[in-house]
C-alpha cells in the first residue's frame, strides 16, 4: 500500500451510504481519477470545505491494498481554491456544471491529459474574476476543448472545396454536423442534411479564438448575435459529436432562455 499527492478539481460528488462520498477528481498528472472519501461528511480535519463542485485542492490518495478494482481512498484533501464565486452565482454554476459533465463524459479514467487539466482551472479561474463574459468563457472552453481532444471543426474554410472565408463573398455558411466542417455555398449543392447556418463573422471570431494565446481572448469583443450563433453551434455540435444529451445544458440552456425572454 502506498500514497500518492496531487492537486485536483473535483468534478462529481455522488453521497455513498451515511458518510461516505464518490468523488471524481481531474488531476494534471494522473488524469481523471476516482476516489472513495469515507467518513468525509463527519470528518471537519481531514476534508473541510474541500469537497465542493469545482473546487481546487491539493490531495493525498491510497491505492487499493487487496481488491486492484477497488477505488482509491482519499486520505486527506487541502483546499487551495474554492472558486467561491461560481459555486454563489447561479449562472456561473450552470456553465462551469457544463463544462465539468463535458470533461467528465469524454475523458478516461487515469489516462493524463494536460492540457484539458490546465484549460479547466484556467477556465474556473477566469469565470471565479468575472475577467471575461461567461457567455464568451465558454465559448472558449468549448472550441479549445474541441482542439485538444482532436475533434475540432473546419470552421477556416470550405471543407470540401478548401476555399477559405476570406475569399467566401457570402455572409452565410453551411456547417455540417457529421462531417465537422463548414460548407460554401457553391458545394451546398448536394444539400447538408444535419447542420445549421451560421454567419461568416462569427465563424472567424471563433477560429481567432482558437489560435490566439489562450491569454488573449478575452480581448476579443462579440456581438451579442455571434454569442447566440456560436453558442449553438458549438453546443449542439459537441452534443452530436459525443452523441450526449447533457443534462447540465439543458438547465443552462433554461436559464439563458428566461433572460431573452
């Protein structure tokens, strides 16, 4: 039997019995990790104010003595950053909620991966300042985390054609779900069955977006029709790709919904 430490954002708390708690952690070196923290809803010493969604901690876990498919015990966590301000702020919770069920769904378990553990605590970060629009935030997390989990969309030019937008005189493009990629209206004529339009402007926001210094975004200013359009496309994008109907969406999608209405 041997420990291990590390820092972690806690991603899902499921209750286990009277005391215990399932707790699904992203870490930096070993991935997604699952852990068994027993006795931690009595336990003020050893996990105080450290297990909440979103949280930031830096934690000590044992590996399994006999059963090897046994969960890992978490043994102590240190809370670094609670992210306070998402966790009190409704809308804040459903994007960062949003983000976490996406990482959560897509990744495996104890398989590392770096730069989706440093785009989400940068992501937590900057939503806890308010230092970007949550609306556009997000619109980041989801094209970076496209990028890295290599299912980014053509959105630079005509995935058929290989025609970029610059030299696209039409305001409206075609993109096509299954296919990842942007259609010119010239190859459109064979039709795109799952796909919606999307304008030439807002498309160009969302690659700069994605090739810029993540450090730089926030400079970028959207319209609030381009929040709308890439909101849904790269919401219902990632849903048909991942083949996932989030529930966290849905309660975002309600929220955003009450405040257009």
């Amino acid at each position: 039997m041997h420990d291990f430490k590390t820092d972690a954002i806690l991603l899902r708390r499921i209750e286990y019995g009277d005391h215990d708690f399932i707790i699904t952690f992203m870490t930096r070196d070993k991935g997604k990790i699952t852990v068994m923290a027993k006795n931690a809803k009595k336990s003020v010493k050893r996990f105080s104010g450290s297990l909440d969604l979103f949280s930031f901690n830096h934690i000590q876990c044992r590996m399994p003595k006999k059963n090897k498919d046994a969960l890992l015990t978490l043994v102590q966590s240190d809370l670094e950053n609670g992210f306070a301000n998402i966790r009190y702020d409704v809308y804040k919770t459903a994007y960062a909620s949003y983000w976490t069920e996406m990482v959560n769904l897509w990744l495996e378990e104890g398989k590392a991966q770096p730069d989706v553990y440093d785009l989400l605590l940068f992501s937590f970060d900057m939503l806890n300042r308010s230092d970007m629009p949550k609306e556009v935030l997000s619109l980041l997390f989801q094209i970076r985390f496209m990028s890295i989990s290599g299912f980014s969309p053509t959105i630079e030019r005509c995935g058929i054609c290989h025609v970029h937008l610059d030299d696209i005189s039409e305001k409206m493009l075609r993109f096509d779900f299954r296919e990842g990629k942007i259609v010119c209206p010239k190859c459109r004529v064979n039709g795109v069955r799952s796909g919606l339009d999307v304008s030439k402007g807002t498309l160009k926001q969302l690659f700069w977006m994605n090739n810029t210094h993540v450090e730089k975004a926030d400079r970028i200013r959207f319209s609030s029709m381009a929040v709308k359009e890439g909101q849904i496309l790269l919401e219902s994008f990632i849903a048909f790709h991942m083949a996932r109907e989030f529930k966290t969406l849905t309660f975002l999608k309600r929220l955003r919904n009450d405040v257009w209405t």
